[in-house]
C-alpha cells in the first residue's frame, strides 16, 4: 500500500464515524447544557478536527529557497534521465 493510498485509507474512517461521533456529541451537549448556566456550543463539549477551520496563510518562498530548490530539480532531473 502506497502513501497516498493510506491517506485515503484513513480520511474514508475518519469520515464513516464522523456520524457516530457526532451524535456522541450532541447526547453530552444535551446533558452539559442541561446542568449549565451558561449558553454553550455543542464545540464546547466536544471539540474534533473537523471544526477547526484552518486558516490559509501565503506562503512566501526568499530567493535562496527558491536558488537551492532549483538546484534539487537540477539533481533530480539528470538521475532520472541517466539513471
């Protein structure tokens, strides 16, 4: 099995038990809420990756970054057409 295989391995049960953690969350929601005094968020109770949103920073690459990372497809380019 490859990486990428993997990867999609793990996203697909990350996603079929999305559903059952969820539920899981909204019975400890209903039960925090009803013992609290304060308004709450069922992500208060209960916080997953899937709610975190991820912010998209640009990414910014200096000129000596860019310098050595041509340098490597330089390398890479001639082991593979003399390799």
């Amino acid at each position: 099995m490859t990486l990428a295989e993997v990867r999609c391995f793990l996203e697909g049960l990350i996603r079929r038990n999305r559903e059952s953690w969820e539920q899981t969350r909204i019975v400890a929601y209903v039960i925090a809420q009803a013992s609290s005094t304060r308004d709450l968020e069922p992500s208060d109770v209960l916080c997953f990756p899937w709610d975190v949103k991820e912010e998209k920073g640009q990414t910014t690459v200096t000129d000596e970054e860019m310098e050595m990372l041509r340098e490597k497809a330089k390398l890479i380019e001639k082991e593979i057409n003399h390799g």
